[in-house]
C-alpha cells in the first residue's frame, strides 16, 4: 500500500514580492520614485543653502550692532578729550559749542544709516525664513509620499496620490496675520533712542 501525501496549498503559493522589488520591474513607479528621490535630494540641498544664507545674514546684523556701538563710543571720547583739553579756552569752547551742529549731524546720518541697514537685513532675514520652512514642508511632504509609493508599490496609485501632491503645493497658502509690533520695531526704535541720547550727550560735551 503506498502511502500518498497531498502537497500543502500554502506552500506552492508564491509568495509576494517586496513593494521594492514591485517598483523595480513596473517603469512608471520606478520613473516616479527616481524623480521624488531626485527632488528630495535638491530640496534638501535648498535648505542647507537657505539655512547658511541666515546664519551669514544674522552675523551681518550682529557686525553693524557692533559698529553701532563702537562708533558712538569712539566718537563720544574725541569729543569728551577734544572739549576737556579746549576747556581752559573760552573762546575756543564757544566757538566747538556754536559748530556742535556738525558732529550732531553726522552721528545723525551714521545712526539712521546703520539702523536703515539693521532693518533691511532683518527683513532678508524673515523673508528667507519663511522661504525655508515653505522648502522644509515641501521636504516633509515630499518624505511622505516616497514612503507611501515604497511601503504600497505597484498598489500605489500614481494618478490619485500625484495629483493629491500638486493640490497639497498650490493650496498652500499662508495665513495673512495683522501686522503687529515684532521684534524688528523694537530693535529700530531702541537704536533711534539710543542715536538721540548720543545728540543730547554731545550736546552737553561741547557746550559744557
């Protein structure tokens, strides 16, 4: 009697391919897959630029803070060292009081030039941190939609799901908030404070 055994049906199922191995023999997904790879890559790139451009922008800001400083500082002490050696000359300390209006001026024009310059890198610097967190969103989900393809494979559907990416892009519009005071105005109108005490300090060294 021979003894005949049945095969087991879930053996001579073949059994899945990998998602990835999917990819790989349909051309359209592994096309598209290349291509989200490919823009990941340089999206990336985008924000590695973007984030050295804001660093080099916020140590500009810090130099003209520095040169603000410096030559309110320096040009204080001349002044102060130029009134105490003229101070036993009477004629001569009235003759820098009546010409007083010549470095008020130009510490003027220096100051509104610098806080002029302040505010204009400020703004670079806002308008290209909003450039990089809209190049971080479009990273995010550009991430996820690699994912998706690589976790679905030939299940994924390239018309639906590219398409769900297109109006993710274009639909993304940013919230419009009232403008307010930030951290800018304070910073210009601390400067412009800081420029007339200088006026009023000169002032008071030269005609003394």
């Amino acid at each position: 009697m021979t003894d005949q055994t049945t095969p087991n049906p879930s053996i001579m199922q073949p059994k899945p391919q990998h998602p990835l191995h999917q990819i790989a023999e349909t051309p359209t997904h592994k096309l598209l897959l290349k291509q989200w790879l490919k823009e990941e890559d340089l999206i990336f790139h985008r924000i590695s630029l973007k984030e050295t451009q804001i660093d080099s922008v916020r140590k500009e800001i810090t130099h003209l803070y520095i040169f603000f400083f410096l030559f309110h500082s320096i040009s204080l002490l001349i002044l102060f060292n130029g009134s105490s050696s003229s101070s036993s000359h009477t004629a001569k300390l009235e003759s820098l009081c009546k010409r007083s209006w010549i470095p008020s001026l130009c510490s003027l024009l220096c100051s509104l030039g610098i806080i002029w310059a302040v505010r204009y890198k400020s703004d670079v610097e806002c308008h290209m941190e909003k450039l990089l967190e809209r190049e971080k969103e479009d990273w995010k989900l550009l991430g996820k939609c690699v994912e998706e393809l690589k976790r679905k494979g030939v299940e994924f559907d390239l018309l639906r799901e590219v398409d769900a990416l297109r109006r993710a892009k274009s639909l993304r519009v940013e919230a419009k908030v009232v403008r307010k005071w930030s951290a800018r105005d304070f910073v210009s109108l601390f400067f412009f404070s800081v420029s007339c005490l200088v006026l009023g300090l000169t002032r008071i060294i030269l005609c003394s």
